[in-house]
C-alpha cells in the first residue's frame, strides 16, 4: 500500500525525535528510597521492552526523563515527565522525595517536576516501569497511586486510555522536534457530544474530528477497518467516562499513535526486516481532512477540483471569495424552506411542505444530536422540528439529527454513510420536467417488457420440456410458497452454473475439500486467478435447504475480519451453492488436533487465533447491524487464512435476535456433541451465553491441542472440561500438565494459565455465572485483572449420554464432531 504525500517528511521526523544513547543501564525496573536515578543511568522494564531515563532531543543539549521503546534502534521517546521545565546539565535525578512523590531535581536539588498526589504512609512507595511502557507509583499496600498512563504526552500505546481534552487522559503534542514542551495540539474523546468521537484541537479550536463511534469503527475515517482489526475500542469506566483503547492479541508487536507537532495522529509500527519505523495510518490525508474545511453547509471532496462545493439547495455566502478559493465562509441557502416561510409571511401561508435530498458516502457533520427512534421515524422526527437541518441513521448508532450549521462534511468515494439534507420542496421539484419524461419512458418500457414476458414464458414452458434451466433471482426461487423467510439477494453476487462448473473442473474430486450434511465443498479458480471455495447443497440433504437459506440472510449482512467472506451464490434450476473467500490454511481442528501439524501453532499464533474468534463473537453479539447466535462454534468451524488468522464459518444453524431478544427456544436441537451448552441440549435454550460455552470449550482445546471428547474411554475423566476441572479444585500445581507442552515455558506459563482460568468461567453450568463475550475479550487483554473463582463447570458428555439412552426424550439432532465436519482440509 503506498504511503500518502509526506511521508518522507514523517520518517525524518521520526528520526529526529530518536532519544540520543543512554550511555548505561542499571539492571532493575524500580525506584525506592534507596534506589533513585542519576543521569546518564536508565533503568528497563521487566521483559526489557521499555527504557525509563535521561535524553536529550537532537539538536538539544536539554536533557529531560523519558521512556522509550529499548528493543529497537533510535527509538521516538514516547513520554517526557519534565517536558516543560529542563535540565541545562548532567546534574539531573529521579527520585522519590520525602513525601512520597516522584520528583526530577537539578543539581541545585531544585525540584522541576512532580506526581504531586497524595501520599500517605510516604517512606513505603516505590515506583516500577512495567512492560507496557507505563511508569507507575505505588503505595504501602500496592496500590497505585499515580501512572504515566493517566497524564500521556504526545503517544498512544496499547491497554492506555484516551479520554477528554480536559482532563488528564488526552495526549498532547510536542512544540517541535526538539522541544518536548507542551505544543498546540491536543487529541482526545470530545465530552460535549452525545455520540463518542475523536477530537484534535489546536489551541482549543477542532483542528480534525473522526465522526461518531458505531460500535465498531469511527465512520468518519474511510480506513477505519485497518484500525479496527488492531482492537481499537470505545468504552466506559466505572464513573461513567467515555475512553478510548486498543490493544493487540501479539503483544510483542510494536506499534502505537503519536499526535506529533503538525497535529496529524500517526500511526507507527516498528518493521523488523527494514529495521525501521514504518507508518500505518494518518489521521489526516488531504486538504478535506482539516475541520471545517469548506465552511457552513459546505462539502469537501479531495477527488473533485476545486475541493470544496455547496450542498444542494446552498449557494456561496460570498460568491467572490469562494471563488479565489478561500471557502471559509461557507454557504447559505438559496432558497427558504416552509418553515422560514411560515415565519416571515404575513398570512401564515407555509406553502409545500420541504423535504430531504440524499447524499451518499458522507462524513457527517459535528454536533449529531442521538434521538431514540427507529429507521422509519427518523425523517418524520426532523422533519416535524423546523430547527431540524439533517438527519442519518446509522447501523451501530441510530437516528442523528442536527440542529446547529452542517459544518465539517465530506464526500468519500466510499465506506461513508448516507446523509439526508432538509431543504424547500421547490429545490426537489426543480427537475419535474425530467421526471415525467422519464416515468413516461418507464411506461413504455413496463408495456414492452409485459410483452416480453409473455413470449419468454412461452420459451420456458418449451424449454423446461427439453430439460433447460434458467436463473432464479430474488427471492430465491424453489423455497415453499408459505415459507415466511424469504431471502433477498440485492446486494449478493449472483453467479452463473457453468462458470462454476468450470471453476471446479466440473467439481472434480480431486478439488474437493470436504463433505458434511450440508453437501460438498471443492476448491475452484475463476479465470482471473481468483481461488474461492464452492459450498454445493446436495439434493438429498434434508437438513441444507434451511441452512443455505439462514447462511445467505445472515453472513451476507455482516462483515468483520475474523468472519469469513462471502462472494456470492449460485441460485439456477435445482442448484444451491455458496461461494466463498478459499482459505489456505485449511479449518483450526486439521492443525490444533494433529500431532505433526500442532507445531506450526506457536504460543503467539494460538493466543493471536482465541482473540481473533473472541472479537468476531464478540461482533456477532454487540457490535453488527444484527444480533446473531452462532449455534455451531468448534474447531472446524473455524478457518485460517494464509497469516494463520481466525475466520468463524459456516452460519447455517446461526439465529438472528431482536434488539429486546435475550434468548429463545427451539424444538429442534442442532449443534455438535461436545460444544453445546446445557441449557441448549437438554431444553432448547439458547442465548449469548449458549455460544460464550461454546467458546470456552474452544479455548480449552487450543490451550491442550486435545478435543473435548478424547477422553471417552477414560474412566477417571468425563471430558476435556472434567480434566480441567479436576486439576482446578484438587491440583493447582498440575495445572501445567493440562497444557500442549508444544507451547508452555516458563515466560508463557502464567498467561497460558490464565487464558485456562477464563476458559472456566466460560463453561460454568449456569448461564448468568458465565462472562459475555465483551468481558472475554476485556479479560484475554488484560483490562480486567482480578478474574472470579469458576464454578463447577456443565458436564455435558454424561448428559448427552443419558438422553441418547432414553427415547422417550424430546428429538434432539446432534452429531459427533468427526461427522459434523464441513471442511477437513483446506479451502
């Protein structure tokens, strides 16, 4: 991906924010009241990640405490303590003073800069740089009493919260490249608005604004999807404050965001070939990305030449200076809507009521106004307030309407939202003309297709005879006339029977991937080199037809890194088949259960695996358009692409709640022995809590690369989870022995550990003891840190077996792993 203009620039800048050598290291990462910092000394974090001491900027002989990443050459300070008050000398240390407080003093014992907190019981602090770059102060008890992390200075790093430019938690720029004092910029989480969005303010103005939170990424921001897959989340503490985070499932990885002295947030990420910086995002690409660009009620498009242009119905406020270019002045509109009408005539007459011109792909202007209303209502609630100018409703976010001047919009080429503008009924009407021309062309050509249509029924009625088939389009042809779930295809690709015969070599044997209930699946090539994955209905499957429907209305309408894609369908004559993206690395159960393939799944590359199928439930769950249920969560359900990341599959049994819809029941049980919770199995409930169990069984066998069922000939075990559980309760140091020794050390062993005791609070008997999977994800990141003790967890083997011993139970489907198996090798 290429670079944006000015990139050289940002890497020269890099360099020259390098911290000059530290000249040595003591090898401790604390501070005491016996144990303080002279410069040039530095002390490092436990892993060696983090460096905490003296530098100086290039082209500076000011010397400052700082840290800065140690593992890498020249590395950018990413925190300054006395960045507004510096050293002149050598004189310099870090202590902890009298009353507690980390202090930075000159030779003359002049105290340049503080914690200033509280301190009681003063002679028992001490102070730590841990492995996540954050400097913290604790007291007598342990208890932190003040951390870097809460009073940032220009960069982001992982597991930090950023929150409002008013408090403590926003970053803050440099003046220059070599001067680490206080500068212009300042970038954080605006608390004025009703929606979360991201503020950059230079001397207290908005300088770059992001666009509002939709639960999944900042809609403003064309290239949010790159950010989002790096764990960039919005969230609220326990005081109610809006923060933003971000985290990553590799934690070895270097990367973080500064807010450098231009005022653009950048993105950096630390490239090991290259050995070098390299940048992954910018907050501000073009001209349109400055606030406000092009004034009140104007539209900036970076693509269009001049950038800036007025919102239909707006005209220049100042024609002349809009026309030299200088478009601050914005627009006004060119002609006055009923409400103005209405106020200014002398007889009240309002004339036509206004109305709403659309606008696609936008950035939306500041200062949305979140009102609770559905999609249908949307419109009619601005329309019925004459001080409403626009309004949008947005998937993740709901009804916006503004009240205020339109001010920051943007046009994008894509990935923006749909934008209602308010304005007279003579500005929609300007084109009526056109119009019944064209409803008179629609007229004719409704006639000369009826006409068509009579003589291509007559061509199909001969053609059926002859064993011909033609293309069924929406809604898909085929289903029971009485069948309420009819499946729309607008928006799905729909392709042709031969191109995928042809892709498959005729769905050739030797491209088969596998088989299930569902029918096959064979690996395919279009002519373009494109290699897919074909998933064809079998005839004979009583089970496929209601899957094919549930998997085209559901994974259709989503889309999210970790679950994987689907390109299109195949709807002609009797045939049903799903196309999707081919993964390479064939499903998570043909590696994680083979002894020969279980060595190329590193501890890093199992851990970067359960967070990717965490984020995508966790989607599936909260943050779509949609509420799904998986239903059918286990290992061959989950695939992996070429970079060994995680895409949850096949959403055949997957169920679609309501926004009020906690759980429901079924008669018909589908799932895979093994996987399913009890309430499921045994009563036909299901909820969030149904695949969070799902999950945890998951999440146990990554961590022992053993299947839940492998122990159905044990006597002593029921399952995976009884092992577990029994290490749990009555061998806390055999915890160890429950782990693939593929994978634990002594550095991995207390997270892996970890990650098992969360895998146990996930498959706890009862559902309200069991985590959703937002506090999973909190937990496998480390937000949360005291984990509760599980409760015993559902043993679902002797369960199962006792209802498969009873006919007189209720019909229940479910099958063995090895049988439900979709794809066993890869796609």
């Amino acid at each position: 991906m290429g670079m944006p203009a000015g990139t050289n620039f940002f890497y020269l800048t890099l360099l020259l924010l390098s911290t000059v050598a530290v000249e040595f290291c003591i090898c401790r990462d604390s501070i005491s009241r016996t144990e303080l910092i002279r410069d040039p000394e530095s002390i490092i974090s436990n892993s060696s990640t983090f460096m905490l001491g003296f530098f100086s900027p290039p082209n500076s002989s000011e010397r400052y405490v700082g840290i800065w990443y140690n593992r890498v050459p020249s590395s950018p300070v990413i925190w300054v303590a006395n960045r507004n008050r510096s050293i002149n000398d050598s004189s310099g240390i870090l202590k902890l003073s009298d009353d507690g407080n980390l202090v930075v003093q000159n030779g003359q014992n002049e105290t340049l800069w503080s914690s200033d907190v509280s301190t009681a019981g003063a002679n028992n602090t001490s102070a730590q740089i841990s492995d996540s770059g954050n400097l913290v102060l604790r007291g007598a008890q342990l208890n932190t009493l003040w951390q870097s992390f809460e009073i940032p200075s220009d960069s982001f790093l992982p597991n930090m919260r950023i929150s409002h430019s008013h408090g403590k938690t926003a970053l803050t720029s440099w003046k220059s490249p070599s001067d680490p004092s206080i500068g212009k910029f300042s970038m954080g989480i605006d608390p004025a608005m009703s929606i979360p969005e991201i503020f950059i303010w230079k001397e207290g103005s908005p300088y770059y604004r992001s666009g509002p939170w939709n639960g999944q990424a900042f809609i403003g921001v064309p290239r949010m999807n790159s950010v989002y897959l790096q764990g960039v989340r919005v969230a609220n503490d326990d005081q109610g404050t809006v923060y933003l985070t971000y985290s990553f499932a590799n934690e070895s990885l270097l990367d973080y965001f500064q807010l450098n002295h231009e005022g653009n947030l950048v993105e950096l990420y630390w490239d090991d070939g290259k050995k070098r910086w390299e940048i992954g995002w910018l907050a501000r690409e073009s001209e349109c990305d400055y606030y406000g660009k092009c004034g009140e009620f104007g539209t900036c498009d970076s693509k269009m030449s001049p950038i800036c242009s007025c919102l239909r119905g707006y005209k220049p406020k100042k024609l002349e200076e809009w026309n030299s270019g200088n478009w601050t002045s914005g627009c006004v509109r060119s002609t006055a809507q009923q409400c103005e009408r209405m106020n200014t005539s002398l007889n009240g007459e309002s004339g036509e009521s206004d109305g709403f011109l659309k606008h696609s792909n936008m950035k939306v202007p500041d200062s949305a106004v979140w009102l609770p209303e559905e999609e249908s209502k949307c419109q009619t609630r601005c329309l019925s307030n004459c001080s409403c100018r626009a309004y949008a409703y947005v998937s993740g976010i709901g009804c916006m309407v503004w009240y205020l001047e339109l001010v920051d919009i943007q046009k994008f080429s894509e990935n923006g939202v749909d934008l209602y503008i308010r304005v007279a009924a003579s500005e929609i009407d300007k084109n009526s003309v056109s119009r019944v021309k064209i409803i008179v062309a629609l007229i004719v050509g409704v006639i000369g297709l009826a006409f068509s249509g009579y003589f291509m029924w007559r061509w199909i009625s001969k053609s059926r005879e002859s064993g011909k088939t033609r293309i069924q389009r929406s809604p898909i042809g085929g289903l029971p006339r009485d069948d309420p779930k009819q499946v729309k295809l607008e928006d799905l690709p729909l392709y042709n029977f031969n191109d995928i015969a042809n892709a498959t070599n005729n769905f050739s044997s030797n491209n088969m991937l596998g088989r299930g209930g569902f029918g096959q699946v064979h690996r395919g090539r279009f002519p373009d080199g494109q290699e897919i994955a074909v998933k064809r209905l079998s005839k004979f499957s009583g089970q496929g037809m209601q899957e094919f429907m549930n998997e085209v209305l559901v994974i259709s309408r989503l889309q999210h890194r970790n679950l994987v894609r689907l390109l299109g369908c195949c709807i002609e004559g009797d045939e049903r088949i799903l196309i999707y993206e081919y993964m390479p690395n064939k499903s998570l159960d043909a590696l994680i259960f083979d002894p020969m393939n279980r060595g190329q799944l590193n501890w890093g590359k199992r851990r970067n695996i359960i967070a990717g199928i965490a984020r995508g439930l966790l989607y599936l769950h909260r943050d779509s358009r949609l509420r799904i249920i998986h239903r059918d969560l286990k290992a061959s359900n989950v695939l992996l692409d070429e970079d060994l990341n995680p895409k949850i599959s096949d959403f055949g049994m997957a169920r679609i709640f309501g926004v009020n819809e906690d759980q429901a029941n079924t008669r018909r049980v589908v799932g895979t022995y093994g996987y399913m919770s009890p309430e499921y199995a045994m009563e036909g409930r299901f909820s969030e809590k149904s695949d969070v169990f799902s999950f945890g069984v998951l999440l146990l066998e990554i961590l022992s690369g053993r299947r839940n069922t492998s122990f159905y000939l044990d006597e002593q075990f029921l399952n995976l989870l009884g092992y577990a559980w029994r290490l749990w309760t009555d061998d806390r140091d055999g915890m160890v022995n429950f782990i693939d020794p593929l994978i634990v050390d002594a550095d991995t062993q207390p997270v892996i550990l970890k990650f098992m005791h969360i895998g146990l609070l996930c498959v706890q008997e009862s559902t309200k003891d069991r985590p959703n999977m937002s506090t999973v994800v909190s937990m496998l990141v480390s937000e949360i840190v005291d984990l509760p003790a599980p409760n015993q967890p559902a043993f679902l083997n002797s369960l199962m077996a006792s209802n498969m011993e009873s006919p007189q139970q209720s019909q229940k489907v479910c099958s063995v792993n090895s049988v439900t198996v979709s794809i066993i090798q890869a796609r």
